[in-house]
C-alpha cells in the first residue's frame, strides 16, 4: 500500500528529533537538580555562579537568581527539592521575559519576547500536576522608556542583575488541572 | 406653588429604583455569603461552580476564584465570614476589570473597563468602615499586545480562567477612614 | 604658582556645599528616627501628620506612609529602629515617583518623574549595604489614562492619599553588595 511505504518519514524524524530533546532536557533537568543540591548543602560557599540561589525564610523561601539563570527550571528545581506542598511567589529584578496570551480560538499562546528589561512585579504560584512541579506566573515588565507590558509568563531569564523572589509556603499539597471547556489550568483547592 | 406641585417625579422614582436595587444588592448578598459558607462547609467539595474558592494556609487564606465571580463581593463575603480583622492581598489571574482615576476636583472617580484582560499583579488591603469589609485594591491588567494598563480597582469579575489571591491575615482589626479634606480613605493603624 | 592660587574655587565651593548638604541630610535623617520612634512609642496617637506609620503584624510590619512622606526615607528609618535583618517589601498607594533605568555603558540611571499617579504595585526588599538599610525596589504606576509605567524606583513620595505597605520579615541579616563587573547590586544570601 503506497501510503505504508512512504510512512511519512517526517513524522518519523520529528518523532525522534523529539525524543532526543527529550532525553536531553531531563539531562540537564537532573544536572539543575544536583547543581542546586550541591549549591543548598555545600559547607563552602563562593559568590560564583555555584552561589546558593535560595535560603529558609519564616515564610518560606527567599529566591535571589542570577545573571543568566532560567527562572521557570530553578523555581521547579526548587519545588521538587525541597518537596513544596504549594506557594504564592512575588518578586522583581531584571530579566528576558516571554509572555504569551492565550488565544481561546486555537488554544494556544501567542507568544512576545522582551529583553534586557526591568521587571516591575512577578506574582504567581507553585503547584503540581501529572506529579511535576506547575508554575502559574505573571509579570509586569519595562526597559528604557518604562512603558510598561505585562501577562502570562511562558518563560524568562536573568539578565545583567538579579531576580529577588519571595516564596510564601502553604502547607497543602495542590494540584493544577486543565478545565473544560475552559481551557485553562486552574489551582485547585478541594481534595 | 408650581414647583411643589411638580415634586420632581424623576427624583422619586430615581429614590425607589434606588431602593429596590438595594435590597435587590442585599439579597444577593445573603446569598452569596450563604453559598460561601455551603461550599466552605459541604462535606462532599465538587469541581463545579459550588467548589469552594478559599482554604485556610500559615499565611491565612489562599482563594482561587472562578469563571464568572464577582471579585469584589467574594473577597468581601469572606472577610465577614471568617471575621477577617485587617489582611493584605496579592493576586493574578484573568479578569475584567473596571479602574478609576480619582478626579480631586469632582472628588470622583472616572472608570474605565478593560475586558478578557490578564491580571498581571493585584495589591490590595482588607480593613472595616461603617461595619463592612472595605477593601482597596489596585491592579496592573494587559490585553493581546500586551500593553499595560493599571490604577485604582472599582471592580471586577473573573473571565474566562481564574484568579488567584493570597490574603496575608493581620491579628488587629483596622478601619479605613475618609480623611478630610484630602478627600480619600486611608488605613488608619491607630486606635 | 598660578594654578595654586587659583586653587580650582567652584571645587572647593562644591566640596563645601556638598559637606554641607551632607550634614543637613544626616540631621533630617537623625530628625525623621527620632519622629518615628516618638510616633511608634507615645502613648496618646492622634491621626495627624504625627500618627504612626507602622504597626507589628504577624508577618513583620503594616506600613501606611501618609501625603508627603518620603518613601525610601521612612522605611529606611523603620529598618533602622526596628533592626530589620532584612525583608520583602509589596505595596500600593498614590504616589509622586522618580524612575531610573540603569544604562550599562554610563553605568547610570536615566531617570524619569512621574508626578499623581496610582502605584498599582510596589515590590522591593530590605538589606544592609556599609551598616546603612539598603532597599531595592521597583513599581508600576499610572495615571488619569491608565497607562503603566514602571521600572526601578529612586524615589517616591506620597502624593493625595496614602501608601499601604506589607513588610514581610526575615530572620536573617542579608547583605546587598555591589558586584563587579555586572555593576548591579545584588542581595547576598551566602555567609
């Protein structure tokens, strides 16, 4: 049959291209991981990149990241160390900064890049879902002019500063869930 | 006397619709509280619209609003239920939301709707006036090109997702005054 | 020798003015301690201008700086009074602020005021930096046409109205230190 023989080798190739991202994200997934538990538990500390990137609060945990770091995957890291039930996040510093707005038509987010730009305020929460750590973070965002733009962050880094982020604990193990027909992925609060 | 005759039938009329939307406020209000307190308390929590929108956490409260909720009325509802005395909020989600400019001159306030908006970040206190929740809260909003926009809430209902707030919990009960003549309300933190 | 004589005057003149500035700033400096220690102390409040600013919560301190306070200044001077070891800072209020995005060639701000405007949010932190509070924050703020406008703040006063302030304290005393060559401030969390 002609269509098994051609067996839409781009699907194929994608498949495995996809495969080998895969492979390496946990990679470096799990090199983040042992890098933060070194930088939380090494008795020297140096003011390197190595520096810790979080110490214990009374209300939880203060975040401070660094030149280059990738805000989302050291947050996470952070979750699934330190094993955090659920949290409310606040924080500012200086940063690259992807945000996305969600389109209810093709469900997806249409995505903006802003760099080098102060970010004003970040707000958002740590939860779980399919036994992953979910972040669910806004942002405002401003560079020379301070004309400011803000919404749903996909993703930032740390650009020539810091990013200081105070990280309030709760004591109940939450779960986001993908809502229908809503679309979206809602914190909840029952059990 | 042609004016008395007259009696301004406008006026009166404008009084009873004012009247009846009052009560008509009061009994939705009841109902509100009332549901709040059936979805705080049910033993059996569904993922509907009566899923509970707040718990308890070391901070004091964690609500996740939904789809349709009067941000305002919620947040007020459960400062009277749970005798909230003072706390300040933090929150983010997607909303539409009503902003207004206080104009010292009119000493009103010019609003402004922005609608299906992310709630980039959202500032805010809950004191007493009058014995009623009183809440001051301003928000930062953004739309498709992410532009932001930002000031004084009026108030505002959660669009199609949901909006997350944190309410840190104070142990003093605080009043918010109308300080003359600066003409605005102001947290007062003595006794 | 005619270069000795003239001795560069403006120099010495600026010198002088500079010195003295200095001092006036130290005892304004000792002046707003000595109020804020009088107003958190004194047994009969009034709601005047002389009204406390700041009263304990469970999480730290409740600020409410009042028109024409100097924002910087005055929590400067609770962290002195207080012995904050360090703190995060999130409010929100009516404010005259001054702006700066820090140009890395210059290695200066390029400042920008922004006069009556709401500040719809206020992030920031308390540390230390040569024995005096260091405080890193940033804002959104905007005015009658809602627009936002954000970044790091040098500077703000309270305009019209009042700043509501969530101080939420650490038990650690951090230090910021200015590193090199990123040419940023950055909050210490190491030993």
């Amino acid at each position: 049959m002609a269509i098994s023989i051609r067996q839409r080798p781009g699907a194929i190739y994608s498949y495995e291209r996809t495969k080998f991202k895969s492979i390496m994200k946990n990679i470096f997934y799990l090199l983040s991981l042992f890098f933060l538990f070194v930088a939380e538990h090494s008795v020297a500390q140096t003011q390197t990149d190595t520096s810790k990137r979080y110490i214990k609060v009374p209300a939880g945990y203060l975040m401070v990241l660094r030149q280059g770091d990738d805000v989302f995957k050291l947050i996470e890291g952070m979750a699934m160390v330190e094993k955090i039930p659920s949290a409310t996040l606040s924080g500012m510093g200086f940063v690259n900064a992807r945000f996305g707005f969600f389109n209810f038509k093709t469900k997806e987010y249409e995505p903006r890049e802003f760099s080098e730009v102060e970010m004003g305020s970040m707000t958002g929460s740590i939860a779980w879902q399919n036994g992953k750590p979910s972040l669910h973070i806004h942002g405002l965002v401003s560079g020379k002019d301070f004309k400011a733009f803000g919404g749903h962050l996909l993703g930032a880094t740390v650009s020539t500063g810091s990013l200081e982020v105070l990280v309030t604990l709760h004591d109940k193990q939450l779960q986001r869930i993908k809502e229908e027909p809503l679309g979206a992925n809602v914190l909840q609060l029952g059990q």
